[in-house]
C-alpha cells in the first residue's frame, strides 16, 4: 500500500515513515522544496533497500492554497495529514498559523474526495492542544481524555498570544475534518491522533539552530540556558515513536475518530533528574529545581488508545534518556 504523508519532513513525520517503513508501506511524502526532499531521502533512504519506488515525493510549496493537494493524492491508499505549523511566535496569527492548518486539512479532504475515492481512511495528526482548555490552567482534579475540546473561539485566536492560536490552530483544523466528513459523507472517515508534547530521538535530520519546538523544550533544560526549569506549561507528554506507531494502527484500525496518544503527566523537574543521570557530562547545566515546588495538575485517560490500538506507552525515564543522547549527539556534530 502507498501512504501520501504531508510534511514528511518534520520531527513527527519522521517516526510516521519509519512505522511504515517497518509495516511494509510504501511512502509518497510532500515537502515544501526539492531540497527538503533531498534531506528525507538522506535520513531514511536505508528504508528503501535498493526499491526507490518506497520513498517518493511531491512538492507542495503552500498547503493553504486552493488545490494545493490535487496531484499528490492521486492513486494513493491512504493519507495521513501532519504537515501544520508548531511555532509559537508568528507575525500574523491567521496567515501564519490558523490558515495553513485550517485550509490544509479541509484542502487535502477536499483532494482526497475529488482524485482519490479509493482512500478509506485519512489520518489528521492533531494534538492535545485541541483537547485541553489553556484557559483552565493545570486544573487539578479533572481527567482529560478524547472527549473534551478546546473551548478557544476564533476572535480570541486572531488577537491571542501566539500559544492561544497554536492551539486554536489544531482545535479548528480538526474540527474541519470532522465538519467535512459529517456534511459532505465522502468515501472516507478520518482518524485523529492527539498527542501533548512529544520528545523522543530526533531522526529528521535536525540541527541545533532550528529544532523543532518540542525538542527544544528539552534542549533548553541540558544546554545550560534555563536557570530555573519554569512552570511544566503543558504537562503531559508522549514518545515520538509511539505518536509514529499510532498514526499507522489508527489508519489499520476498524474505528476511526480521535486517539489522546500521551504516556502521562511529568514536570520539568522530573526531566531535569532524568538528565542528570543519562548524561552525566551535561548534570552541571541542568537547571537547580531544589526550590520548585511540585504543582498538582489534571490525570489523563489513555485507556482508549492503549485498548483500540495496542499500544505501550513509552515511560517517561526512556523518553526522556533518548532525547537528550539524541540532542548531545547534534551538539557533537556541530
Ligand atoms: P516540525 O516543525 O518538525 O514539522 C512540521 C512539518 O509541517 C514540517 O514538515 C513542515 O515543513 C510542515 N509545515 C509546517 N508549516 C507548513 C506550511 N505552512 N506549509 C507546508 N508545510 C508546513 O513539527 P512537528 O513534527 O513537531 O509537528 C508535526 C505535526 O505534529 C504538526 O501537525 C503538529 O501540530 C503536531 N504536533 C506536534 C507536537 C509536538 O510536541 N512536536 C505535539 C502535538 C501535535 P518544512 O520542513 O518545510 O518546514
């Protein structure tokens, strides 16, 4: 089977080629540039074992324009959606986060419904930011789980900080998926994975000067940066390689609809314990939490996840551990 994958060069997406490379798919990927697609073919070409034909590519230089995803989904099986922008700080809310994420999701359905009628299913990569309300804080004594939203409103997320539109960015593009398939009942249900913050080993080929916002998180608290390890401002986390492992079981499952895909709560001073002992050399730079007081926070219920899906959340201590060996080996590269 060929899987269309938008963004197949991101830090997520990564780990979505290497669970279907390890299912046997094949991957049709979209990238933004020719060059992009150069640096996927150079961190997963030994996927491919001598068969090119498991790793190609079509440029799709802006998902938020009309047709943008016409051509690519052309004769594929399936579709998983990741590519949508994780930055916080932007110029313009709507042009830089709401409008890619919002227009690239109902723009690729609309793809899918008009060139491609075989494709079952489509998977969204979502996020926890469309699960959880900002507004409510670490709201202790309450359970997230896949049946709560972000109340968030389209007014407050053009003029909010950028966090508040990120998550609205997510909250809106899901919610378009599901508003597509309950109007216009194409041939297809979609499935959407919600994972919080995802940390793991990167293998997108990054580099230090442009980590993903996920992994910086991380590499703030061993690079002697952060002082003090500041508010867990979302506390709850996934691994990237079980967020990868869930995009394709979602897809092969007999239910589709969302899958909150996240190990368990943790705080940053946990992390920063973590690190000391996985990388001994960096212990001096982790910052001193001996004064941060644990903050009581929400549960969350991943029940539905591990029983649909099978999987087996990573723990936190791996997680963690392969992150920051994955980030000191970038330090040694550069
Ligand atoms: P990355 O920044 O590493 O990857 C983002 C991907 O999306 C890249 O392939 C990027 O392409 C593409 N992309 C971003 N903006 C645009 C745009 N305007 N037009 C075309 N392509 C675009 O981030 P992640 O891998 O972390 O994020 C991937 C997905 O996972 C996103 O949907 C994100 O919301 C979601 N997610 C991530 C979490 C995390 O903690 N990392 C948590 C929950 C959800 P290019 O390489 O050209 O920039």
């Amino acid at each position: 089977q060929l899987i269309l994958v938008t963004g197949a060069s991101g830090f997520v997406a990564a780990h979505v080629l290497n669970s279907l490379f390890k299912e046997g798919y094949k991957v049709r990927g979209t990238v933004r540039s020719e060059a992009t697609a150069n640096k996927v073919r150079k961190t997963h070409g030994h996927h491919l074992k001598g068969d090119d034909s498991r790793l190609t590519f079509a440029i799709v230089p802006d998902i938020a324009a009309p047709g943008a995803f016409d051509e690519s989904v052309k004769g594929v099986d399936g579709v998983f959606h990741t590519a949508s922008p994780f930055v916080m700080q932007v110029e313009d809310n709507v042009r830089d986060l709401l409008d890619p994420a919002v227009k690239g999701t109902t723009s690729i359905l609309e793809a899918v419904e008009k060139n491609a009628p075989q494709v079952k299913r489509v998977v969204v990569t979502s996020s926890f930011a469309a699960i959880g309300d900002p507004m409510k804080g670490a709201r202790p004594g309450y359970t997230y789980s896949e049946k709560d939203w972000n109340p968030v409103t389209y007014e407050e997320a053009k003029n909010g900080p950028g966090v508040i539109a990120y998550c609205a960015s997510k909250t809106f593009a899901e919610q378009a998926a599901y508003d597509f398939v309950k109007e216009k009942k194409p041939n297809f249900d979609v499935a959407t994975i919600c994972p919080p913050m995802i940390y793991g080993p990167l293998e997108h080929g990054a580099s230090l000067e442009s980590l993903n916002t996920s992994s910086a998180d991380i590499y703030r608290l061993m690079n002697g940066s952060s002082k003090e390890p500041g508010p867990t401002s979302i506390p709850c986390f996934a691994d990237v390689r079980d967020v990868g492992e869930a995009h394709v079981k979602a897809y092969e499952s007999k239910e589709g609809g969302r899958y909150f895909i996240s190990t368990s709560t943790f705080s940053y001073p946990q992390v920063c314990e973590i690190i000391k002992k996985a990388l001994p050399s960096h212990a001096s730079k982790v910052p001193d939490c001996s004064t941060t007081e644990e903050v009581e926070t929400f549960t969350i219920d991943n029940e539905h996840a591990q029983k649909a899906l099978g999987i087996h959340f990573t723990s936190l201590e791996k997680t963690i551990t392969d992150t920051v060996k994955s980030l000191a080996k970038l330090e040694q590269a550069a």
